[in-house]
C-alpha cells in the first residue's frame, strides 16, 4: 500500500467505541490502519498454554476483525517481538503516524519507549492517549506535586476532580469512514502461537443496573451475585471506564470507590516501580517468611481445612474468578497463617485471575500482607470462622465449592487460628525490629 497512513495500535482497549486513541487516529486527516500484536515477549512467559486470557483477547480480536470486515476494512491481527513487528509494518507501508492508549505497566513503559525511539528514527509520530483510567498518575497529586500513598486522600481529591466532561464519551462512530479499505487477511491461528482454546466461561460485558445499584450492600457476600464480574473487561478494555464511572457516580459511591482504586493502585505502579517485586514499605522485606512448600500446595488446592479459604481456591482453579471479599481472606491466610511471602501468592493469582491486573493484584497482596500503600496494618489477621459468620452464614457459598464439608473427606486444619495469628505477631515484630531509623 503506498498511500501514506495512520496506523492505530489496540491493546488494553479491545473495542470500536468511546476510544480514546482510535478516535484522535480517526481524526488525523489520514486513513486509519487498525492493528494488534500477539506480544511474543509476554505469550512466551505463559506456562498454561491453555490460558483463558490469551483465548478471550483471542475471541475479542476475532470479533473486532469481523465487524471492521463487513465494513470493508480489515484489522490486521501479528504475532512476535513488537519491535521486529513494527519494522516489517513501516517496510510494508507508509506509516506517517501511530496511535494508541497508555499503558503504565513497567514492561509496557520499557516497550512503548523501544517503539517509540524506532518510529522517530523514521519520522512517524507516536502518540499515546489516557484511556484506561478517569484520571492517570500525573494528575491527582498532592498540593506539593508528590504522589499520594493513602486511598481516603487521594480518593477525596480525585472525587473534587471529576467532572462530566472526564466521563464524555469519544464518538468514535462519526469518523468510521477514515478507516482504510482493504481486503481481509486470514487471521493467525491460536495453535499457531502454540496456545489451545479454553474451556473457562468468560463473564458477559454489560450487567443489570440493580448490580451497581445495590454494590454496597451485597459486595461482600460471596454466595450472592452481588459484584459486578466486569474486571476482565476492564482489563482488556472491552467496556469503556468512562462509561461504567459514570454509571457509578449516578447509582452508587461504593462502586465509584472500586473504580478510584484502579486509578489509585494504576498511579502507585507508575510512579513507585519497585513494588513490581518488592514491598512498597520497603522494612517489609525483612520478614522472615517460612514459605513451606507443602502448606503452600494445600492453599494452592483448596485443602487447608479452612471452609472460607478452600471454597475460594476452588473457585479460582475452576471459573479463573474468585470473590472480591473472599481475595482477602484467602490472601490474609496465607501471608498471616502460614507465614508465606505475598509474592507467592500474588504470582499464583497472577497465573489464574481472568482478571488479573499487575497494579490491582499487587496492591491487594501488598495491602493484604501489611507492606503496602494504605496497607491494613500487620497485627490484623482475618479469622477466617468470623468472617464466615459474617459473609457467609449458611454456607451456601461454602457448600458450592466444598461439597464434602462436615465429612471424613474434608481435611483437618493445617494451622491453627490462635497459634498461628501469634507466631505471625511475633514474625512482623522480629522482621520489623530489625530496621533501624
């Protein structure tokens, strides 16, 4: 093709509306060349080659591919390294300049930077918008220019921020005739990259109204849908977050409040790296955890004896979804009972969650775990018969995933509630007190 081009690059925004980076690609004053790349960098990485998240970015392509097909235009779908990726595109056309959404990821960050430096080189422009957020982690600062590190500040502040027009819709729907017209490639085939379909159900896009309406009071009780089960879509983009926080904003502040953690934990990634892989307070990681591997197991397996926790478990090993109250249950024991790193934890939900998000699972363990921003301070540790007897009091969620509770099958305790909150204490205070100011 020798006409000279826009090309917009999709990734964390898997969809045709309000879109925020395809709608100023539109705009350009040239024709739109819409694409995706299969990151061979992050597939390689996979250990499951059976991942349900590879299979649902799949499907989605395929659908986004399908419906600029019957509009004549084409989406044209890669696999490999994206640098290499992007020469082999800039061989193959004019390419005058690139469009896509941010991602503040540390990897993404270090990518994007790579790309951007290659397409300089040739004269193309590389422009990237704020899409995946309300507000991004330059914009809801302390007075003092620094970012925050609790939530109720920050989330005050981004609160007086938000206004009607952070929410308007980009009418992406006015500019589809800037696309260009081009006949369809066939599609590279999952087997081709070395992936299988998954078997997992994925949770549908649009949920019932009464859901967020009644967030706050049915959110933590996990054997009620009571939770909106939309984070894989918020992951990959396949819903607008301008949409569903001003959705929020109208029907209920709880919700609005799981929306401002998104950007919160988004801005704690951006601007404080290191929590990638160590603990944001940083005293923390002189803890001496236990980290055995067969007690390790037992969570992994849902057979800790503790109902709570193995329902989640179970539920996470089956559906690749795991109940935002139970999260923390199930993350409380493990770093707080059986005295095993956060990082375990958080690379095992890394490897199982739908969902999975790096800023939003961090900061949950981090949190859980006591060494985070915000975090729940260390000498809280969830009893997991309490908090059953408060969210889960006729073990109707229990009883779905723990069938053979009350029975010889079931097995025993593998720790203790009382000996085990103690040897946690006392483990946090010895770690701690070895940090000198």
């Amino acid at each position: 093709m020798t006409q000279p081009i826009a090309v917009f690059w999709f990734r964390r925004d898997l969809r045709l509306h309000d879109n925020a980076g395809l709608y100023h690609a539109l705009k350009s004053g040239y024709q739109v060349l819409p694409i995706f790349i299969f990151d061979e960098e992050i597939l390689s990485k996979l250990e499951d080659k059976a991942d349900a998240r590879v299979s649902f970015i799949y499907q989605t392509i395929k659908q986004l591919k399908q419906e600029l097909n019957e509009t004549g235009c084409d989406l044209q779908v890669y696999y490999g390294n994206p640098i290499q990726v992007w020469k082999n595109i800039l061989n193959s056309f004019d390419v005058k300049s690139v469009y896509t959404n941010a991602d503040y990821e540390p990897y993404a960050k270090q990518r994007d930077s790579q790309v951007e430096d290659l397409l300089n080189a040739r004269q193309v422009s590389f422009n990237a918008y704020k899409d995946q957020c309300i507000f991004d982690y330059t914009e809801i600062l302390k007075d003092n220019g620094t970012p925050y590190t609790v939530f109720t500040p920050y989330s005050k502040k981004w609160k007086l921020a938000f206004k009607p027009y952070h929410v308007k819709a980009y009418p992406v729907e006015k500019y589809k005739t800037a696309f260009v017209k081009v006949s369809p490639k066939p599609m590279i085939e999952l087997e081709e990259m070395g992936f299988q379909a998954s078997s997992l159900n994925f949770p549908p896009a649009s949920i019932a109204q009464s859901v967020i309406k009644n967030y706050d009071k049915t959110r933590n009780f996990p054997g009620v849908l009571g939770t909106s089960r939309l984070g894989i879509h918020f992951r990959f983009g396949t819903i607008s977050i301008r949409e569903k926080a001003a959705k929020a904003a109208s029907l209920n502040e709880t919700f609005l409040n799981e929306l401002i953690w998104r950007d919160f934990y988004m801005m704690i990634l951006a601007h404080f790296p290191h929590v990638a892989s160590n603990a944001f307070r940083k005293e923390y990681d002189q803890i001496e955890w236990i980290n055995n591997p067969s007690d390790f197991e037992a969570w992994c397996e849902g057979k800790t004896g503790y109902p709570i926790v193995d329902a989640g478990m179970r539920e996470l090993n089956s559906t690749g979804y795991m109940h935002n109250r139970v999260r923390m249950i199930v993350a409380s024991f493990l770093t707080k009972h059986l005295l095993i790193d956060w990082r375990w934890g958080e690379a095992y939900f890394a490897k199982k969650l739908l969902d999975f998000d790096l800023s939003a699972n961090n900061g949950g363990w981090q949190w859980t775990a006591g060494c985070g921003t915000d975090a729940a301070p260390y000498f809280r540790v969830f009893n997991p018969t309490l908090q059953t007897e408060k969210f889960d009091k006729d073990l109707s969620y229990i009883k779905k995933w723990v069938p053979e509770i009350g029975t010889a099958a079931y097995p025993k305790p593998i720790v203790q509630h009382e000996f085990a909150r103690k040897r946690c204490l006392e483990t946090y205070k010895v770690g701690l007190g070895k940090i000198t100011v």
